[in-house]
C-alpha cells in the first residue's frame, strides 16, 4: 500500500493535468491541496511557507514532517520544484521574450536566483531550454 501511495503521489507531481488523477487517500487529499495553494499563489509576491501551513490547518513543523514523509522533500523544495516546473510550461510555450519575466510570471523575484536554480533543475539554463523547446 505504501509503495503504490508512493506512486500515485509521484503521478500527481509529475503529471501536467491534476484533473485526470483522482486522489484516493487522505494524503493524496492533502498533497493535491498543498499543490493547489501553491500554484494558485505562483505569482504572490507575499507566498511563504505559513501561508501553507495556515490554509491546511498544520504548523510549519508538521507540515514539514508530512511533506518529507510523502514526497521526501521538504516544503520549500516542493514550492521550487513546481514553480520550475511551472516556468518550464512558459518557456516552452514561448510567451514571453525575456527571461526575466518568465521569473517574475514562476514566481522568482530575482532573475538570476531563477537561472541558477532553473540550471540546477534542469541542467540548461533557461534560454538553452526555451531554444530546444
């Protein structure tokens, strides 16, 4: 049971459409809602790990206990990971001309901080990714 609620959290981090999944469990319940809260505020300036923790009732330390128990990363790694994920949709739909909005439009406030990680992620920088894209 845990090797297959592994799996489906896995399915519904990676897929780019949430609605053809269906959560099952309690924690795939909680996991698709901290997903939602995070791409709904991708571009508040004023997003923080509390925000989180006060939408799903849970303090910062249990939140990050439950986080690292179902996806084995910690809640701001998560946050990072689907707003690089978010500017990697941007960047291969090709809406914006700079990268520097692409940052801002995923939530970065700083562009360079986004490239580094954006490399990091991928193992590209952002406008090798766009060109390939």
């Amino acid at each position: 049971n845990l090797i297959n609620s592994r799996e489906a959290i896995h399915q519904i981090l990676s897929s780019k459409s949430q609605d053809k999944v269906t959560p099952k469990s309690a924690d795939e319940n909680f996991l698709s809602e901290v997903v939602e809260i995070i791409k709904n505020n991708i571009t508040n300036s004023e997003f923080s790990i509390k925000l989180i923790s006060d939408k799903t009732g849970l303090s910062r330390s249990n939140l990050f206990r439950k986080l690292k128990g179902l996806t084995n990363m910690s809640p701001v790694d998560l946050v990072i990971k689907i707003k690089l994920n978010h500017a990697s949709e941007l960047l291969k739909a090709h809406k914006f001309h700079r990268i520097s909005e692409v940052a801002y439009e995923s939530g970065f406030n700083n562009p360079k901080y986004f490239s580094t990680l954006f490399k990091k992620h991928f193992g590209k920088t952002p406008k090798e990714y766009s060109e390939e894209n």
